[in-house]
C-alpha cells in the first residue's frame, strides 16, 4: 500500500505529462486531468479573463480551486491516482511569471500533501507541439520544466526525472519506481 497515494506528473507543456496520464487510465488507474487545461476551456467557453494570456493571478487563483477540490476529492484513496500537476505547479508558474505568492497558495502547498516522490517529465523538443489551450512556445516550456524542478523540491519532494521514451515504457517506470 502507498502511504500517500496522490502521485504528481509534472513538467513543462508538450512533455508528455497527459499522454502519460491517459496511458495509466487505461491500465485502469484513477487519474486527474490538468486543472490549466480545464480553467482555459471554461474561461474561453463563458468569455472570462482568467486565462494565462490575460489575467495571470486569476488564471492561478481558479486553478488552485480545482486543485484543491481535487486534493479533497482523493482524501479517502488507498490505491494510486495520478494527477496531471499539482499545487506546486501554480506556485511554480507564478514565479516563472515574476508574480507574488498568494498565502492562500502557500498555505496549501504546505498542507496539502501528495506522494513524496513526484515525477517530472524533462522538457522534450521533438514531441513540444503547441494546440488551442497550450499557446507557450519551446522556450517557456522549457523555463517551466526549471521552474517544476526548483518548486517541488523546495516543497520537500523528491523529484524523478521520467525518460523520454515510449508512454509504454514511461507507464512502466512510473509503475515500478513506487
């Protein structure tokens, strides 16, 4: 049995994190989608501003919302569920953005806790693509995995770089590193 079972997929945009993800869903683990992605659809959908290209702050503040909810909704788990990102993340893009952490935001990442060791996929130039909601190009893809890797270690995680290779066998060592 894992201790903590909310296991983190982090990184930049474009490596491969959702891929990931939905190839564990399919081996029938439980997984959370990407709180940015979700925000992004719902802003555009009802014509909001909390979006990464208009209001930054806002964009954070909904996406710790549903991180949050996410966190509470696992609470009870005993086996695995991977999330695509977790509250880290926020505080991660709110630097890579020169923007103040909110205590709110602090307080949750200090709080609310996921297994301690959290996979990062490397920033990964030949699989980068960019599509309607991920609008960053390779740069900020890559100053966004930096971010992730100074972030959840300064959290008291111990990050895993994944390898990039086939979501097959990136499935697989996910699997056998817990």
């Amino acid at each position: 049995m894992i201790v903590n079972p909310r296991i983190v997929l982090t990184g930049g945009p474009g490596s491969g994190k959702t891929t990931l993800i939905e190839a564990l869903a399919q081996r029938g683990f439980r997984t959370e989608p990407e709180a940015g992605r979700a925000v992004i659809k719902a802003e555009q959908a009802r014509g909001g501003d909390a979006l990464p290209w208009a209001d930054r702050a806002a964009f954070a503040e909904a996406m710790l919302d549903i991180d949050l909810a996410a966190h509470s909704r696992w609470a009870d788990a005993v086996e695995p569920v991977f999330l695509d990102r977790g509250i880290p993340d926020i505080i991660g893009y709110l630097a890579l953005c020169s923007l103040p952490l909110p205590p709110r935001l602090e307080e949750a990442a200090q709080t609310r806790r996921y297994h301690s060791r959290v996979f990062i996929a490397p920033f990964w130039p030949e699989i980068f693509t960019q599509d309607a909601e991920r609008r960053q190009d390779a740069d900020e893809a890559r100053r966004t995995f930096e971010a992730m890797a100074r972030t959840y270690p300064a959290y008291g995680y111990d990050l895993v770089e994944l390898p990039k290779t086939s979501v097959e066998a990136r499935a697989a060592f996910v699997l056998e590193q817990l």
